[in-house]
C-alpha cells in the first residue's frame, strides 16, 4: 500500500524480498544489518527515555510486546490496550498483536510480519518493523515541495548543505561516509557549535566523533552510528542514515519554519517592489508621452501662414517630416505604455494587491482621448494643408490672368482720352466729318466690344479678394484705375458723339467702301484680339476629362478658322478695291480710311500671329495631356498597391481578432500564432513605405482625388497603426492569461471554458460584457445569483471587484482573474501576519536585528524603512509593528 507521500508502507516480504535479491547479487553487506541494529536500538532509546525505561536488545528486549507497546504510546501520543502482564508465549504473542494491530490502524500494512516472529526473536523481522514503525512515526511526514518523503528528506539536505565546500549530497550512504555533510547540517542551523572552516575532508573519523558529539551534547540527538563502521563499510546503509538525519530534520524544523516564514515575506516584497518600479515607469511614460502631445497639439492647430504657395508647401514638407519622423517612436512609446498598464494590473491581481489608479490625467483612457485628439488635429491640419494649397495656386493663377487682361486693356486704351478730347473735326471738310463720324462709331463699337473684358478684368480682382490674395492691394488699386478710366472713355465718348452729330448737318459725304471696311474689320479685328488671348491664355485642369474637354473645344475652334479666313481675305480685297478706286480716280487722301484706324496691315500681321499661335497652342496642350496621363499613371499605381495593402491589413486584423477571442488553440498556440502575425506585420513594413512613396509623388504632383481606389493614405496609416496596436494589445492579453493560468494554478480546460462562455455571450465580439451578459455569464457557468433583493447585492458586489472603474463593463482580464479567484487560494495579509509572526517568535511586533537576520538586506532594510513602530503594550525601544505593514501590503496604496 502506498501512503499519502509515497512511501511504501508494505513490509515484511517486501522487505525480506530486497534484502534476499541484494544477497543474489553479493550486494547485501552484512555489516547493514549491524548498523541498523545499533541504530534502531539508539532511536527507540531516544523516545523510551521519555518513559524513564530503555532497551539493551533489539530481538531480545521487543519479545514480550511490553516495551513495543510503550515505545508506540510514546512516539504516537495515544495510548494503546491495557497489556497482558502474564509470562506464558501466547501472553506475548497478544502484546505483539495489539501493537502491530495498532501500527496497521495508522494505515500501514505490514506484509509476512507476524507476532511468532518477534517473539521468537527474529532479527531481520524485528529490524523491518522497528524501520516501518520509523517510516511511518519519524519520516513520512516530512514534505519538501510535494515529493516522497525519501526524496524531500534528500532534497532538504541538499539544500541546507549546498554552499559548503566538499559536500555534495546525492544519497543515504556514501555521501554522509566523510562526516562533512553532518557537520555542514549542524552549522547551518547552528554555527556556534561547529568551526567548520577548521574540517578537513581527508579526516572523516573526527568529522563524524565531532557531529555526533555536538549533536548528542547540544541537540539531544543521540549517537546511533558508529564513525568505524561508516568509515569501513564500503556501502553504509542507508536505512541507518536516513533514520540518523531524520532526527536532525526534526530538530532543526523550528528554525525550517523561520525559513519558510522569510521566503514567503521575500517573495511578498520582491512582487511590491517590483510593482512599485512599474507604476513608476508608467507615471514617467505617461507623464512624457501627454507632454509631447501637449507640444504638438498647438502646431497642429495653427492655421497661420504668409497666404504664399511656397509658404504652405514649406509647411506641407514639415508635416510629412512629423509623420515619417517624429510620430513613429510616439505610437511605440503609447503601445508600450498600454503593455506595462496591463501587465502591472495582471501582476496586482494575482499578488491579489487592489488595482492601480494612475495620477489623475494620467489614465489610459485619460492618453487614449489625448491621442484620439491628436489624430482629429492631425486630419483637419492635412485637410487646411491640401486646401491652402489649391486655394493658393488658383490664387496665383487668378493673378497671372489678372495681369495679362489688365495689360492687354490698358494697351488698348492708352490715348484713347486723348483721341475722345481731340477736336480735328472741326476743320475736316464734310467727307472727313464723315469719316470721323464712321470712324467714332466704330470705336464705340470697339468700346462696347470690350465692356466684357473690363467686366471679367472686376470680376477676377473680387475673386482674388475674396480668396483672400496676398497683394490685394495692388490689384484693388490697378482695378479701380482701370474702371475709373473705363468711366471716362465713356463720358467721353458720348460727349464726343454729341458734337459729331451736331456737325454731321454740314459734312455727309459718306465713303462705302471705307464705312464697309471699318464696320468689317472692327469685329475681326477684336475676335482676333481675343483669339490671340484665348490661345495664349493660361490654363490650370487636375482630370483628364478637363483636358480632353480643353483639346476638344480648340479642335472646335480649328474648325472655324476656314470661315475667318474667308473673312480676312473679304476685309483685305475692300481694302485693295480702295486703292483700286483711288489709283483708277487719283483722290486725294483716298487712301486714309476715315473710319478706322485699322489697316489691312493690322489685319495681315495679326491673322498670321493667329496661325501661329495654333500650333503652339496644340504643342501645349499635348504637353498638359501627358502630364494628365502621367498623373493617371500615378493614380493607378497608388490604387494597385493600396487595393492589396488595405485589404491585407483588414485580413491580418481579422485574423488577429479571431485569434483574440480564445478560439483557436492553446493560449501558447495563441501566443505563437500572433508573434508569426507580429513578424508577417513588420516584415510587411517595405510595402507601406513604398506606397508613402507613391503617394508622396501623387501629391507633388498636384493630384486631389484618385477614382480608382476608396483607400487614401491616411486611412492606410490608421489602419497600420491600428494593426500594429491589436497584435501587441493581444499578445500582451494572452500573456496575462498565460501568468495568471500558471499562476494561480487552472487548467487549460478550465481556461477554454471560461473563454467559451465568455465569447458565447460577447455577441457583438468586443471583448467586453454588459452587467447583464456578465450576469448570464456567470450563470451559465454554474454561479447561483438569486433573483431576490440579497442576490442583487451579491450581483452588485462582484461588478465592484470586477469593474473597479464602473465602466459599465466587464473584460476578459477581470472575468478571468474573478474566475480563477473563486477557484484557486492566493497569498493573503493574514499568511503574511502569520509569517512576521513566526519570525518575531509569537511576539506582537518584531525588531530590526530579528529582520536583518532572518530576510536578505534589501528587503529587510525595505521592512525597516516602512514598518511604523510598535504602539502596543509590552513594546520595546525600536519595535516594529507588523501587523500594520502587512494589512497595508493589500490595502490601499499611496502610489
């Protein structure tokens, strides 16, 4: 039968089979038996003394069951059967039986060991039970980190004898043949008694006689090996060893427990230490990362620029610089930050330590706001960027266009005043009246002809003023010059009409052919004037279709050019027919057409300017059509490469969601899976710093909207970021869920179940539950919530711990560790009291010297510092109260 810490308890053929099979093999020593039967003599002395009685003879003095009895009462504390006093075998063989009755009622089950046998003064048998009775009274119940007793036993020795020089425990028998291993467990606990420095390895006779004396004089351990026969036995037994250290084990357990008690303070202050570092790290993280934004937020908001396009392409180049730059190491520095949030809140939760609450303002959701305002800063300064720029460059051109009309206007009106003011026709004779008659209207003509040009000239300076130009001044002034001249020329018109109107009563002679020729050539001569502009006019398009729009209405135009040419050579053949007539007739001055200033000359040059001006007018315009296609090439590519990257972040960030949610695997699956998902993400990087490229290009070439794609950069980048942010957001969750699995203790299966059920829930897989979800779940998984008032407050009581915050919700971190805390035990304040407690010898405070002996510096001068001293009664100078530093450990915190 095997006993609860893995002992076999069966004896008897067990025990006469191993000895049997060693002596097969020539491994049975027969000094064995010698030493167990010194040593078992000495062990049952050890506890018969108690009784004031002793034994002389092993096989002679247990024959009559009276001392066997009484060696059981004492080592058992309960008292056995009344003994039979009687002298006769069976008298014996009763006594044997009541104690070997007794022995197998504490569970040990003695296997061809039987009363006859002991009565008889069988050697071997009397020395198995004497050994079972040592196993079950002296060794079963030591127990070092859940292993057998032999093995703890073992284990307990190598740890108290591992910093010593020359020792090496791996068994019961050689390992103790030098006596350095006795005395290095004497001197751990009590080094007062041995000088160990002064033990040599080579002297294993007085190393043994000086453990075995300090042990009997100091320890009340009494000899029960003999040094000659270790020394001298090849293979010492290692029954006989293990019964000798067991008695050191169980005088040595005071100060084991003392040891216990400081592992388990150490362990407390190293996880509040640690803790405290990372809060710490968290306030300076946060603290630096607010500050930043703080800084930049005023950049982003300033609108302010010199209303110039370089200006504004300088600011443009800055923001791209902040984005490529400065921004990249602020959204680490925000991922780690929510990391060490997490990971400090996993790690208070399972040191069951309250959760964190950072410095006000300094809260995840606290950043998580400032950062969500960053990024609206970040979009609408883009957006004022891009419109800037367009306003500024229509701006540009508006003035450019603004500059040619007015130039072309004022070249046309310079001396038209001086023209209006003349009086020559009161000394022209009646057909120069005429002609100055036919030449006015056809200047009022002309006049009216350009009405719309002064119009467009006022209507361009109001855009300009309206789109806020730079150097509206200038353009106001040279505006108004040009309408208060446009006044005048009209006043003066009229008022010159009027007097040629008032001397057309004396002069009517009217030429025909020179009247016919004015009247044709005016409006030629300002359709080609505005040919002239048209094809030297400056355009701006972002589209194919405006250029295509553009090429196509010059291709209209082309075709007009046969009809004008029939016009020219009608106006230049009325000219030739005047000289005709006037060479045929010899008219003097004939040749001065008095209706025009215009001449065939006019004509000539500026139609051959016209048929100039169209072929630079398609060289231009095939050059713009390039440009059109070369931007739609730049469309193009930005749409191929952002159709694959934006549906492969939505892939990834599926995948990694679905990973989120428990489903697939093991949490080490998960762990796995993602970290692939991390490595594809950034091994990805090249492809969204190409695509920065492109775009880059797209915008300095002016391009605004892109047909060929929904995806914009900046809907790509919230996307990465995003991305980036869910993998370390997730690994960071599964790790968690990993410390808190191994921690407290659960299953995997344990762990599926609690993610099942909370995915069965979480409908809308957000990774959080309402109250009543968060109810349903906990139902589901066998928590009875009652449906009246008192289980309402129960309700209540578990959302508090829970959701600390009142959210609103629940999260799978605090489902989970509320889960496991109802299944699993922590470390609580009143182990720790317990422990001080033990370490201050039952004492309600505690002393400084008594930390420092029993803690490592560090943590005992940690102790010292913030314990408060002892106010209770029966305090001594320098107390420390315990008590209150342990409750504080999981109370609330100032930090």
């Amino acid at each position: 039968m095997m006993m609860e810490n893995g002992l076999s308890m069966e004896y008897g053929d067990g025990y006469m089979e191993q000895e049997e099979e060693w002596e097969r093999e020539g491994l049975l020593d027969p000094a064995w038996e010698k030493q167990q039967k010194k040593t078992f003599t000495a062990w049952c002395n050890s506890h018969l003394r108690k009784a004031g009685t002793a034994i002389d003879n092993i096989e002679e003095d247990f024959r009559n069951g009276l001392k066997l009895m009484l060696l059981l009462e004492v080592i058992s504390g309960e008292t056995l059967p009344k003994p039979d006093r009687g002298k006769m075998r069976f008298h014996k063989i009763a006594n044997v039986n009541k104690a070997l009755d007794f022995i197998a009622s504490k569970g040990v089950h003695l296997v061809s060991i039987g009363a006859e046998e002991i009565v008889d003064g069988n050697l071997k048998m009397t020395l198995g039970m004497i050994w079972t009775i040592i196993l079950r009274f002296a060794i079963q119940d030591i127990s070092v980190e859940e292993m057998t007793a032999k093995e703890g036993l073992l284990l307990w020795c190598q740890r108290k004898t591992a910093p010593y020089k020359n020792v090496n425990v791996q068994n019961f028998h050689l390992s103790f043949k030098d006596g350095l291993a006795f005395c290095a467990l004497i001197h751990r606990h009590r080094p007062d008694l041995i000088d160990y420095a002064k033990l040599s390895k080579d002297n294993p006779l007085e190393n043994l006689n000086t453990a075995f004396d300090v042990a009997e004089k100091y320890l009340d351990i009494p000899r029960m090996l003999d040094p000659d026969d270790l020394i001298n036995t090849p293979k010492p037994d290692e029954r006989a060893i293990m019964t000798y250290v067991s008695c050191y084990y169980h005088a040595f357990q005071g100060a084991q427990q003392a040891e216990t008690a400081a592992n388990r303070i150490c362990k407390v202050l190293k996880v509040n230490q640690e803790n405290e570092r990372l809060m710490e790290e968290y306030e300076r993280l946060a603290s630096d990362l607010l500050e930043w934004i703080r800084r930049t937020m005023p950049w982003l908001n300033s609108r302010q620029a010199d209303n110039s396009l370089a200006g504004v392409q300088k600011k443009l180049e800055e923001y791209r610089t902040y984005r490529r730059k400065h921004k990249p190491p602020r959204v680490e520095q925000k991922a780690k930050l929510e990391t060490n949030f997490n990971t400090l809140q996993t790690k208070l939760r399972l040191s069951n330590r309250p959760a964190y609450l950072p410095t006000e303002g300094k809260t995840v959701s606290d950043i998580s706001n400032s950062w969500k305002g960053l990024e609206l800063a970040e979009k609408a300064f883009e957006e004022w960027l891009l419109a800037e720029t367009m306003r500024l460059e229509r701006l540009e051109h508006l003035a450019q266009k603004f500059k040619h009309k007015a130039d072309a206007h004022e070249d046309w009106t310079r001396g038209k005043e001086e023209m209006l003011q003349s009086q020559d026709f009161r000394q022209c004779k009646l057909n120069e009246l005429k002609a100055l008659k036919k030449k006015h209207e056809a200047f009022e003509s002309d006049l009216a002809a350009h009405q719309d040009r002064v119009e467009q000239i006022a209507a361009i300076a109001q855009e300009l003023n309206t789109l806020e130009y730079h150097d509206c001044v200038s353009v106001n002034a040279r505006c108004q010059r040009i309408c208060d001249q446009w006044d005048r020329l009209g006043a003066l018109t009229q008022r010159r009409r009027t007097a040629l109107d008032e001397a057309e009563r004396i002069l009517e002679k009217i030429d025909i052919l020179h009247l016919e020729f004015a009247k044709r050539a005016a409006p030629f001569n300002n359709w080609l004037d505005g040919t002239r502009e048209d094809l030297v006019d400056m355009f701006i398009v972002h589209t194919m279709e405006e250029i295509q729009g553009l090429i196509q209405a010059h291709d209209q135009f082309k075709a007009t050019l046969g009809e004008a040419d029939k016009e020219f050579n009608l106006i230049v053949n009325l000219v030739r027919e005047v000289e005709s007539i006037v060479k045929q007739h010899q008219i003097p001055g004939g040749l001065e057409n008095p209706y025009t200033t215009l001449t065939a000359n006019d004509m000539t040059r500026k139609w051959s300017d016209v048929r100039q001006l169209v072929p630079q007018r398609d060289q231009t315009l095939a050059n713009e059509l390039r440009k059109q296609q070369n931007n739609e090439m730049l469309r193009r590519q930005f749409a191929e490469k952002a159709n694959i990257v934006g549906p492969w972040i939505e892939r990834q960030m599926d995948a990694v969601t679905a990973i989120g949610m428990g489903l697939q695997g093991s949490l080490e699956d998960q762990l796995h899976r993602l970290k692939e998902y991390e490595q594809a993400v950034y091994a990805y990087k090249p492809n969204i710093e190409e695509l920065e490229k492109i775009h880059q290009a797209v915008q300095e070439s002016m391009i605004f909207e892109n047909r060929y794609t929904n995806y914009t950069m900046e809907t790509l980048r919230v996307g990465w970021e995003q991305l980036l942010t869910s993998i370390n957001r997730n690994i960071n969750e599964v790790e968690n869920q990993i410390l808190t699995r191994d921690s407290k203790g659960i299953s995997q299966e344990q762990l599926n179940e609690f993610r099942s059920s909370f995915n069965h829930f979480d409908k809308n897989r957000t990774g959080r539950l309402s109250p009543e979800e968060f109810k349903s779940c906990l139902v589901s998984l066998g928590y009875s919530i009652g449906k009246d008032r008192q289980g309402d407050l129960d309700f209540q009581r578990i959302l508090a711990v829970v959701d600390p915050n009142n959210t609103g919700y629940v999260h799978f971190d605090a489902f989970l560790d509320f889960m496991t805390r109802e299944s699993t035990d922590t470390d609580t304040a009143e182990q720790v009291i317990d422990s001080f407690r033990i370490l201050a010898a039952d004492k309600a405070y505690i002393l400084p010297d008594e930390l420092r002996r029993e803690l490592p510096p560090d943590q005992a001068e940690y102790c010292i510092q913030r314990m408060p001293p002892y106010k209770g009664p029966n305090g001594v100078p320098g107390a420390l109260d315990y008590m209150s530093f342990s409750t504080a450990l999981y109370g609330e915190t100032d930090l």
